[in-house]
C-alpha cells in the first residue's frame, strides 16, 4: 500500500485525494418486505459498481426489523456475482457470532470464486437483545475474546491451526484476503498490533478519531497482508441541490437509530416528511446522531469532505447513507461520485 503524507489535499487538477466506497445495510422501507430489501442491495451493487466506487460492503444485523442484511458473506457472494470490476467485503462479519474456522472458510472459498476482489471486514459486536444473543450462542463476554479468535481466524489463512492440531480451512489456507478491523475506537490498538487495516466511525468525534488514528499508526506492526498502516474512515453523506434538501436525505436512517434508542427496536425507514415530531430528548438525540454526519450541495460536501480526510489523514472514505427514497439515494451517490472524478 502506498505511504500518504499527513496532509490530504486534491491536486492541481482537482482529483479527489482517497478513494470512495460504500456500505449498504439492506435498509427495510415501511411497507417492504426484507426480501425485497436484500434484492435492492444486488442491484444497488450494481449501480455503485456504474459510478465507479472502490468497494461495496454489507453488514451483518440480526432480528432488526429495518434491517435486512443479516448474512454478509451470502450476500457478498451474489454481489460479486453480479458485478465485475468492484471489491465486495463486509462491513462487517461479527467475528463473536461465529467460529473462526466457518469464517474463514466462507472468505477462503470467496476469494477462490472471485480472486483479487474480496476484502474481510470485522468487527466485534454481538447481538442487540439478550434473546438474539442467546439465539446466536454469543454473549457479551464473547467479544472480550475479539483478539483471540481475530489471531485463530488469520492463522487458518496462515496454515494449520496453531489451536486445534491438524485442522485446515480450505480453500482458504495459502490465500490473501485483505483484512479490516471495524471499531468506534478501542479496536484501533487491535488493528494496530495485528497488522490489519482500521475502519473507523466519527461515533464519537473528530477529536477521538483523530487520536485513535495517531495511535494506529504510531503501533502498527506490518504483516504479511498490510505493510502499512491503512485508515479507512466511515461515515454518513448526503449530497442534494440544497442543504435542507440534502439534510432531509439523514433524517429517515437518524430517526430510525434514536427510536432504537428510546424503545429498543430499530424500525424500518419512514419518509422524511412522515417522521413525528419529536420529543425534547428524541430531538436531542437526534442532533448527537446528525452531528459529524455530512450533508450539503456538491462544493459544500466536496470541502467538508477534504477537510475530514485532512484531519483524519484518512486513506478511504466508507459513505454509510442510506433513506427513504431509493431515487434520492442513489442521485446522492452519484452526484458524490462526480466529486470524486
């Protein structure tokens, strides 16, 4: 991978700085059935792939009713054979949900099927009710085991099990499979020990990203897939002929995130002009949510952009929106990607 300087700016031609890639979470619409929502996804690939983005990412959520996208890998596997130019990934697998031997079996026999476009993205969240945790056989203590079963995961691509004596992952032993540890920011040191790149979210701040990423890279041991340190930084970007109008493109996915927060249940998305009116500490809520996500016209969004990958001295941007309207989506997607060319 390439070495940046700490200062990111668009050359003299205008380029855009780092690359641009997009990860959709097979967002349910009120009134949709989930299926439909996962075909969406396939097709929406497709169209990302059009615009010329980097990479295509899904997500793993498990009984959340606006969320359909429940088995990345599968999913992943149908993207990529539906498009031909962009890298599928996810974004991620929840290592403590599943064995690190499956996992590196479904991405070994992922990469065999489509060589050089795969990317493991992971992270270590369980699931968001103690019912759903139990159903997957993963509690909260599991994630305490992140690291070790991140460093089981990779051995298998390594070559035989160093835990279990003579166990193989095929086809995945002998393979490169580019690797990404998801985090709101402690995970920074597990990407940084483990040689692995780091997709980071502004969940908490540019402030505390930028310290997380400072830190990456100040302990980052290069590895035999990452040489150097990589910062992927992840966000929401709506862009729009407007600011209200690109605004109102946040407000479906936000409002969704803080009735999950009052009530317990992330529901599928509303339009924006259908959401209720919320109560003082919805509406509080709703500016934390909103708050680091970016949206503006095409020159406004350009700038802000520039500034975060500046700050950050990011090497990607991960674009996370997702709204209503699946025509104002993707009209924000590409008039993002004109940005980027």
């Amino acid at each position: 991978m390439r070495r940046r300087s700490a200062r990111v700016e668009p050359d003299v031609g205008g380029k855009w700085p780092v690359p641009l890639s997009v990860l959709d979470r097979s967002s349910v619409r009120r009134g949709e059935d989930p299926a439909s929502a996962v075909r969406h996804t396939v097709e929406f690939a497709r169209r990302v792939e059009e615009l010329g983005y980097h990479r295509f990412w899904v997500a793993e959520h498990h009984s959340v009713p606006g969320v359909a996208g429940s088995a990345p890998t599968v999913l992943a596997s149908t993207i990529a054979a539906s498009t031909s130019r962009i890298r599928v990934g996810t974004g991620g697998v929840m290592l403590p949900n599943h064995r690190p031997l499956v996992v590196a079996e479904q991405f070994g026999t992922l990469e065999a099927l489509y060589p050089g476009r795969i990317d493991m993205g992971l992270g270590r969240s369980v699931g968001f009710t103690s019912g759903v945790r139990a159903a997957l056989g993963a509690d909260k203590k599991d994630a305490d085991n992140f690291v070790q079963q991140l460093r089981d995961l990779l051995g298998y691509f390594a070559g035989a099990s160093p835990t279990h004596r003579g166990v193989h992952a095929l086809p995945a032993e002998g393979l490169r499979v580019p690797t990404f540890v998801l985090t709101t920011g402690a995970g920074a040191r597990t990407a940084a020990e483990c040689g692995l790149a780091l997709v980071i979210s502004l969940v908490s701040g540019v402030d505390r990203m930028v310290e997380h990423v400072a830190r990456y890279r100040e302990r980052f041991r290069p590895s035999p897939l990452w040489e150097r340190p990589y910062v992927v930084v992840s966000t929401a970007v709506a862009v729009a002929d407007t600011p209200e109008r690109a605004r109102k493109l946040l407000l479906p996915e936000a409002w969704s995130l803080v009735y999950s927060r009052t009530r317990g249940v992330f529901p599928p998305l509303l339009p924006p002009d259908e959401l209720p009116e919320p109560t003082d500490r919805e509406a509080a809520l709703l500016d934390e949510v909103l708050r680091g996500q970016l949206h503006g016209t095409p020159s406004t969004v350009r700038d802000d952009l520039a500034a975060l990958v500046e700050r950050t001295t990011a090497d990607e941007v991960l674009v996370t929106l997702s709204t209503y309207d699946r025509g104002d989506l993707l009209d924000s997607y590409a008039r993002l990607a004109e940005l980027a060319r």
